[in-house]
C-alpha cells in the first residue's frame, strides 16, 4: 500500500469520526486487529494492507481508484446507494442520512448556496406532508416490483424512523440559500400518475382526495416562498421558470469546502459526484439555464399568477374515475 494511500485514509478516518472518538478504537472495531495494532498503523509504522485499505474505503465512502490516481481515461466516479424493497427502508434512510449530513456540514457557511433544477418535484418541499411523503415512496416501490400482483398504497407502512427524518431534513435544507429552476410540466407527470394508479384501484378515491389537499398546500406553498423570497423563517430562495424541458432534475451545492452535484434517478434516489471539476461543470449548465428562464420571484407576478393557478388546476382536474 502506498505511503500517501495509507495517509489519505488516515486523515479522512480523523476527519469523519466525532471529536470525542478515539481513532485507535475505531481501527480496532472496522479492521478486528488490536489495539497495538491500530496505534502502529496511526503511527505510520505498518501500512494498511490492500484489504484493510478496501475496508476504510468503503466505510468512509472514498474512491480508491482515486487516491492511487488510476486513469480511466478522464471518467469520473459518481456514487449511488442502490434502493431494495424492504420494511425498514434501509438504504433510503442511508441517503436520507448522508444527505442531512451534507446539509449539516453546509449551513455551518454564511456563503453556502444551492442550485435545484427540477423535473419533479423536490423532496424538501414535501417532507413534511405525511401522505405526500407516503406516496413518493409508494410510487417507487410499485415501479420497482416485478410481479403482477402490487399491493395498494393502505398496505405500505412507513417506519417512524424516516417520517422523523422526512420532518428533521427539510429544517436543516431550508436553511442553504437556494435557487429552484421550475419546469412547467412539474405537476403534470404527478397527475397523471394520480389518474393511472386510481384507475388500476391501488388507490382510493378518499387516498387521491388526501393526496390532491396536500399536493395543493405544496403549490400554495411554493407560491407563498415566490412572493417572499425566501423560504418561511429560513434562507433565500429564488425561484425561475424554465422555458425549455428537462429530462431529470439536477442538484448542486457549495460551502464549507464541500462542492458536489448529483442528478435524480430511479424515482427517489440521487447520482452524486464529489469531484470538483465535474461539480462545477454542472454549475455553470445550471447557471446558463437561467438565461432560457423566467424569474417570478418577488417580481414576475402575472408570470407567477399563471404558473401556480395552472399547477393548481392540473391537480384539481383529476377526478375519480
């Protein structure tokens, strides 16, 4: 192994550990050697081996490709955490965790910004409505089964422990100066999947009702954010209107030494990327965008009137079959 391998995964073990862990114990506990061994390998004195070094890469979440600088002919590494369908919903809790940490590390910056170009709808603006959180899940799972039999949206059960973090994130997110780039077609595909669902009976008329209150107090919502400018008791916020399509929704964040992007994938899942460069490519795509787009933030209010009394009528529109 390396010298400055063994360095780096040294380093980022210290930088990512709490400041009351003892580093030496946690060697101990991931790689099962003693405690001697652990300070010698603090020390320097014996490097890690390439399984160790795997192992610390991987709980650290560090590309080792990277660290030993291999070439993959300008490739750049993006990570995701795949979803499976299980009753705890453990590796959505994982990337709902990782990306509270990220916002975490991000508002201890008075500068730290966020880009959100959205062809969905993004989760921070609905987490705290229960049934519309329940659904964004639910749609997941029925396009990620495989049978031909789906159970209905009553018998999905969502752990507390993500309805506590469904309401904790957007606190924290809401605190990151963010400029939202909206399609025009963002509630569209959200009707539509509304009709299709209650048309197959996985839901309810009274489900579809529920969830249409919701959606509504979310367009109110994002309305109420236009005029003020800025989120309620929270940063600011600047919304446009995009005049072109997007395919899938992008994100971008900066502050406190921390720059990533990531794209939406898979219904609930993010495509992220800590490599500066490709980070801050997609910053400036991002940026350029505004140029094809309508400001309806704190000015624009015909604009601002037309588009959410739009949304607001697709939604209304849906109607029990």
């Amino acid at each position: 192994m390396k010298n400055s391998v063994h360095n780096e995964l040294i380093l980022a073990l210290k930088s990512q550990i709490s400041q009351d862990a003892n580093p030496a114990e946690v060697l101990m506990k991931l790689l099962s050697i003693s405690k001697e061994g652990a300070y010698r390998r603090l020390r320097g004195e014996i490097q890690l081996s390439l399984d160790e070094a795997v192992i610390l890469a991987k709980q650290l979440d560090i590309s080792l490709d990277n660290l030993i600088e291999i070439k993959w002919d300008d490739k750049y590494a993006f990570h995701i955490t795949p979803f499976s369908i299980n009753p705890g919903l453990k590796e959505y809790r994982q990337t709902l965790m990782e990306i509270m940490d990220s916002y975490t590390h991000l508002i201890k910056d008075p500068n730290c910004y966020a880009y959100i170009i959205s062809k969905l709808l993004s989760p921070i603006l609905y987490f705290k409505y229960p049934d519309f959180s329940r659904f964004a899940i639910y749609r997941w799972i029925y396009l990620q089964q495989y049978s031909t039999k789906y159970a209905p949206l009553s018998g999905i059960t969502v752990p507390d422990e993500i309805k506590e973090i469904h309401q904790s994130l957007p606190k924290i997110a809401t605190q990151i100066p963010t400029t939202y780039i909206l399609n025009d077609y963002i509630f569209t595909s959200l009707a539509k999947d509304l009709t299709y669902l209650l048309k197959i009976k996985l839901l309810t008329k009274n489900e579809v009702e529920v969830l249409k209150e919701q959606i509504i107090m979310v367009i109110n919502d994002l309305e109420e954010i236009a005029v003020r400018g800025s989120y309620k008791d929270g940063a600011k916020v600047t919304i446009y209107i995009a005049d072109t399509y997007f395919d899938i929704s992008y994100h971008y964040v900066n502050g406190n030494g921390f720059e990533a992007c990531s794209l939406e994938v898979y219904g609930l899942n993010f495509l992220s990327c800590l490599n500066p460069e490709i980070s801050h490519n997609q910053k400036i795509w991002i940026e350029s965008q505004i140029k094809y787009s309508t400001s309806i933030t704190r000015c624009g209010e015909a604009q601002r009137m037309n588009f959410f009394n739009k949304q607001r009528k697709i939604i209304n529109e849906i109607r029990a079959q």
